[in-house]
C-alpha cells in the first residue's frame, strides 16, 4: 500500500524528492482505504479514478490535494 501511495503521488505531480510528499500521502491515505480498496491491485489510475468518482465523500484534506493537482 505504501508502494501504490508513493505512485499515487507521481501522478498528482508531487516531487519524490519534496518534503512536502508526507502531507498529501497522509491526505489520502484513509481515503483510498476507504473508498478504494477494491480497486488497488488494478493500478493507480484505477484508484485516481476512484477517487475522483468519491469526490464528494473524501476527506478536506484529500480533496484539497487532488485540486491541488489539478485532479
């Protein structure tokens, strides 16, 4: 699960190397165990997707990073 978080944040843009990365993987931790545990062994596009079909149900945080991203 690290591993698929780690990628997620690749593709919302964030840089491995910031150390602004922790924030927005605690962000969304919760939320794609929540909302997107059937979908995590189908790849990370399969849970961006799932996320963004949870908009509505995401945490603030979550939600903030994905805009942030431009998700």
């Amino acid at each position: 699960m690290t591993r698929f978080l780690f990628i997620l944040l690749l593709l919302l843009g964030a840089s491995v190397a910031s150390a602004q990365q922790q924030p927005g993987h605690d962000a969304c931790a919760r939320d794609v165990t929540r909302f997107c545990r059937a979908v995590m062994n189908n790849g990370d596009g399969a849970v961006l997707a799932c996320l963004k079909q949870n908009r509505t149900k995401l945490s603030k945080g979550c939600d903030k990073v994905l805009t942030e991203h431009g998700q």
